[in-house]
C-alpha cells in the first residue's frame, strides 16, 4: 500500500492549488447563505469544546480520534438550537445537513479496495442498504485524516506574508452558554450514518463486502522516517519526503474512490498533522489546499468550528452532491432489476456472469435515479475498481439505464470531458456520425453537459497566494453524459476467432467512413472501445461490431491550417494500443494511420490472451510487455513505442502460431 500511495503522489504532481489563506478558503467555498441568521453566523464556541480540540495535539493515536470528535459532536447543531431559543428561528430552515462524525480509523470498506479513512462525515443517505457499513465511501459526505506531527503534512507553505484576520468573532468563555457541562459522545448507532426510508429502494448487504475491522500499526513518530518537510524545486507546494508523498497518495485515494463511487462536482476533507489543520476542496481537476492553521490556539480553532458551521448551511449543491441523482422507489428499483436480468446471460459470461446472477438474485445491486434532459432513469451505483484511484482524470463510468416510463433499457456512459478548439462534445460527434449516416456506431438516445457540473481549479491557479515554480497547466472539465439506444458486450466476451476479427473490422469500418464523409478522427482505437451488439439470445444472427467513445476525437475541419492551433493538454490514446510512432513521440501529430496501427495491437493483444497458440507462459509474458513499456521521464510526458517498435520489424508477432487459420494468416498478412 505504502508503494502506492507513493507512486500516486507522483502521479498527481502539479494538481494541488495552494497555500489559499484560509477565510478566503471559507468565504469562497462555504459562503453563508442569504437564509443563515447573523446570530447563527456569530455564535459563540464554548471554552470547553476548544479545550477538547486543543487535547488532540497531545492524545495518543487512538484518543485523538475520540477527542476530534467529541469537541465536535453534536455541534453546530447546538448552536443552532441556542439561536432557536432566542431567535424563534427554526434550524431547519437553514440548516441543510445534520452531520454526523463517525470513528473509522478501524475499519475498511472491502467494496472499495479496502480503503479506510480516519473520521468520516456521514449526512444521509446516497445509496440505501439494509445493514449499514461503518466505513462506507459510497455515504460519505467528507473526511478528516490525522497524522501525528507536522513533518506528515503533504505539504510545504512558504513563509507567511502577513497575519490573517478573521471578521468572526469568537467566544473564549462559557458564559450564557445553553449547552450542558458534558459534551455528548461520538454517535456510535446505525442512524449516525443515516437512516433507512422503506419507501425507497434498498439493497441487501452482501456478506463478502461487509466491513472489516482491522488494528492499525501505529503512526510513526520522530524516527528515522519522519524527516521534516521537503520544498522541492519543481512542485515547491507538495512536500517532497517520504512521508510527506505518504500522506498526499493517502488523500488523493479517499478523495479519488469518494469522487468516483458518488456522482459529485467537489468534495471537502481535513487534513491534522500535529497541532496543525488543512482545509481541502476537491474536483476533478485538482485539490485547492488551504494555508496551515494552529487549531490549539482560538484563533485556528475558530477555522475549523467555522467549517463546519458554515458546512452545514450549505445546499447539496454546494456540498458537491449533484441534484439529479437520487434514491429511486421501491418500485422503480425492482422494474429495473427485472429489466437488467434480461441481458445478463449475453451481455457477461464465465465468473462474470456468476457474480451478476448472485447479486442480482440476492438484491445486493445497489441503484440510483437520475434525472437527466427530463427523462427519469434507473442506473446502478457505481463499483470500484482499481482505476478509481487517481482523482485528477475523466473518471468514465458506463452501466445500463432503465426507463420506467417505457420500459427501454439503454447504454449510459458518464465522464468528465475538456474543452479543446479542435473537437466538439461527444454528444455532438453522435449527431455528425448520425447525419452522415455512419455505419458500425451507436445511435445516440440523448446527450450533453450536466448543469453546474465543471471544475474550478483553473480560476485559482494563477492567484498571488499560489506557490509554484512554474505554471500549473489545470483543466477545466465538464459533466458530460451519453446514452445510447445500442447495447453492447465486451470485445473480451467473443465467442470464436472469426468473430473476433469481424468486430475489429467492423469498427475500424465505422472508423474509415467517420474520416472520409464526416472528418471526424477517432484518436483512441482499444479493447474497450470496440462492442459486440447483442444478438437478442439469437446466436444465429452474425457478430457485428461497433465503435464507441468518441471523447477523444478531432473534427478536421476545426483545425486552423496555419499551425498555430492549440493541442489539448493531455495525451490522447490508450497506452497499450497507442502507435508506437505516437508512443516514441509524446508530441507528434496523431493520424489516421496511428488508429489503424492502434487496431492491429488491439486484435494481437486479445488474442495473445485468449486464443491458443504456439507460445509458451514465459515468452507470452514477455511479449505482452510489449505493450505496457513506457520510460518516466521527469518534467515531460512518458515515453516508450521502442519495445513495439522491434516487435513490428523484428517480426515478433508475425511468428505465433494460433491454432485458429484465420489468426495466423491475418497476423502475418498484417505484420508483414
């Protein structure tokens, strides 16, 4: 684990905004409503709940726990019921989330990679189950992540320029206080996480993915490890010693599984190291992190009661949540259980299809209710998988969606998408595929961005405040989402060697006809991006393939012809498929012949892994490394093609021999 909290904090280089003073932090991120009463806003702390916050510096690990919570319990609630008490003014009328924080430093969530934070903060429900987890990334609503001493701060601040005032004022006694003498403990109940509406649909917990409660070793303190913090030349933010990386992979994975498990726009979390606090605001794009704080003295503890009293007035919206996701009915939830048994057995096989039928058979689907262009559909919760761990990327889910108003089912894919000169929005690119009627591609349902789904971290990248060597190239991204009338199944699922290769054909047909009648360049020929269409439980009817995401493509003629147009920040591509030209060369224009290269290792590598042939396991896997080679090149996109390269004209794939006719005399045609 500790490898690869390591090699995700190098990963993720250059996406952290900071130091952001930290009223600035709050004023911009967790403004106060027009609703919020002032008497709210200006409530008093009591002494007794900073002098709680204050033992945390000094607690063992597992007491620090404990106290964060205790001094934090039941607040700002209480505050909010002393304002009703001389107000009149009711709490729930501007009080949008009633939080709680729950003690998870124990316990994992197997359904997301055995992760775990610290404390978590639950405050309702997004996805309902019979038995709830107590580490339960699909319900969290933040976190706080605690390490013992400043040198584990994943990050560096330079010297601050002058003192931050607060405009806020704070109470440093407990005089007219309506709170009892006794702060209320942590809730340890099932309903501290949210409670259960029968109304709606509620999964079965599935006995292999209930949490499991671990002992944690404990945190290292000053040993040799625990070197203070390193200011790096290049990302002088981001401290650059081991445990510093330690902490910031740490946080990039609970941010990065909460963001892809839940449909959000941002996310919100603490960082405690030693007597010092961090406030962290999340999206897609990057992390804007807040200048470090003493919450020992009034003044750093008013920060983080500020936080969360500023937290709990906001709408969903402002939290992140995204307002077209809700639970579905009971009702609902059934009919699109019903509906999705129809393409289990053709559209997984083998343990796939085991683990489908279990699931589904036991009500362990966990399912959504989007509301998307008007029309209500029925989607599945996203799972995990080991590609949810970076949290700066596009973040493509795909599922089936159910419409109950007509009982259609349709193909749903969800992402992040960037803005670029050169292309349109995938949506888009199905209307232009449409309207020159493309063969061998999907037919678009509907399309287009989500409402107030985009990231920010762009508008914050140049403030004065930011520490930076160089600038830091932050995208802006957008919500978008697809949904397409043709249901296909995995290109791994074939069912014979000639199959395969029509499907290949097929898509690379759509491919020749999207460049030549509707100058639209794919750019991203893979595995995962080729589908077989559904054959209605008819296997008679011939396999036919057809190509999908085109998120990555360029419309020709929006590219200006005096080479002055600007490329989109990232590589485009799936490594293992991009050209080796293209691999060798970050920086080269990408054309029609690098897809067609990108076909050839796409039909290879699936039948490298699934058809027989003449190679034996130890060879196998030296040519499938062919296609994973790559060279870290510090500064500069990664590098690699060479390994692809000698395979081509050392005629390394030419030289298996498959026990199918149609593989071989392809191959060697091909390769040739």
């Amino acid at each position: 684990m500790e490898l690869k909290q390591i090699e995700l904090a190098r990963e993720t280089r250059g996406h952290y905004i900071g130091p952001m003073p930290v009223q600035t932090f709050l004023d911009d991120f967790l403004p106060w409503n027009e609703e919020t009463p002032k008497e709210f806003r200006d409530a008093k702390i009591p002494t007794r709940r900073l002098n709680v916050l204050k033992s945390v510096a000094v607690a063992s690990e597992t007491n620090s726990y404990k106290q964060y919570i205790n001094a934090f319990s039941g607040w700002p609630k209480a505050a909010a019921n002393a304002v009703a008490k001389t107000t009149g003014t009711k709490p729930a009328s501007y009080i949008k989330s009633a939080f709680t924080f729950k003690d998870t430093h124990s316990h994992r969530d197997t359904s997301c990679g055995g992760l775990g934070m610290d404390i978590s903060l639950y405050g309702g429900l997004r996805v309902q189950r019979n038995k709830p987890r107590v580490m339960d990334f699909h319900n969290s609503e933040g976190f706080v992540e605690m390490k013992p001493d400043e040198n584990s701060d994943a990050f560096v601040d330079p010297p601050e320029p002058t003192v931050e005032e607060s405009n806020e004022e704070v109470a440093t006694e407990d005089e007219d206080d309506d709170e009892s003498d006794e702060l209320p403990e942590a809730d340890d109940d099932d309903d501290a996480i949210g409670k259960v509406d029968e109304a709606l649909y509620v999964a079965q917990v599935d006995g292999k993915q209930e949490n499991t409660e671990v002992t944690p070793g404990p945190e290292p303190h000053q040993s040799a490890e625990s070197t203070p913090p390193i200011m790096t030349t290049r990302y002088p933010f981001e401290n650059g010693s081991r445990l510093g990386m330690k902490t910031r992979g740490q946080l990039a994975a609970y941010n990065a599984v909460t963001l892809a498990v839940q449909y959000r726009s941002h996310l919100f979390s603490t960082l405690v190291c030693g007597t010092y606090a961090r406030l962290m605001r999340w999206d897609r794009s990057c992390a804007i992190v807040s200048r470090r704080f003493d919450y020992t003295t009034v003044k750093g503890a008013e920060m983080l009661f500020r936080f969360y009293q500023r937290f709990a007035q906001l709408t969903r919206e402002q939290r992140g949540l995204d307002p077209s996701i809700t639970i579905p009915t009971k009702v609902e939830g059934e009919a699109a259980k019903a509906k999705f048994r129809d393409y289990v057995s053709e559209l997984w096989i083998g343990q796939t299809q085991s683990y489908f039928k279990e699931q589904e058979a036991a009500g362990y689907l966990s399912l959504l209710k989007m509301v998307f262009n008007g029309e209500t559909y029925i989607i599945a919760a996203p799972v995990y998988h080991e590609g949810f761990l970076s949290p700066f990327c596009r973040s493509t889910r795909r599922c089936l969606a159910f419409r109950p108003r007509d009982d259609n089912t349709f193909f749903f894919k969800d992402y992040w998408r960037e803005n670029s000169a050169i292309t349109l929005k995938e949506s888009e690119i199905y209307e232009r595929l449409a309207l020159h009627k493309i063969e061998n591609v999907a037919k678009m349902e509907a399309g287009g961005d989500v409402d107030n789904l985009k990231t920010i971290g762009h508008l914050y990248a140049y403030e004065d405040w930011v520490s930076r060597a160089t600038p830091l190239a932050i995208r802006q991204l957008y919500g978008h989402r697809i949904l397409l009338v043709d249901i296909g199944r995995d290109l791994l699922t074939f069912d014979t060697a000639k199959g395969l290769v029509k499907c290949v054909a097929d898509a690379m047909k759509a491919h020749q006809m999207a460049y030549e009648k509707a100058g639209i360049l794919h750019r991203d020929i893979s595995v995962g991006n080729i589908l077989m269409k559904l054959r209605g439980g008819d296997m008679s009817k011939p396999v036919e393939g057809f190509l999908i995401d085109w998120d990555h493509c360029v419309v020709l003629d929006l590219i200006p012809t005096d080479g002055l147009h600007k490329h989109r920040i990232s590589r485009t591509g799936t490594w293992q498929f991009i050209s080796a030209h293209l691999a060798e060369n970050p920086g080269a224009d990408h054309t029609v012949l690098d897809d067609r290269e990108s076909a050839f290792y796409v039909l290879v590598y699936v039948a490298l892994r699934h058809l027989r042939h003449n190679m034996d396991p130890q060879d196998l896997s030296g040519l499938l490394r062919v296609f994973d080679d790559y060279v870290v090149q510090a500064g500069r996109p990664d590098k690699g093609g060479a390994s692809k390269k000698h395979a081509l004209t050392g005629f390394r794939f030419a030289e298996v021999e498959y026990k199918v006719p149609v593989m071989s005399e392809r191959g060697s045609k091909v390769a040739a």
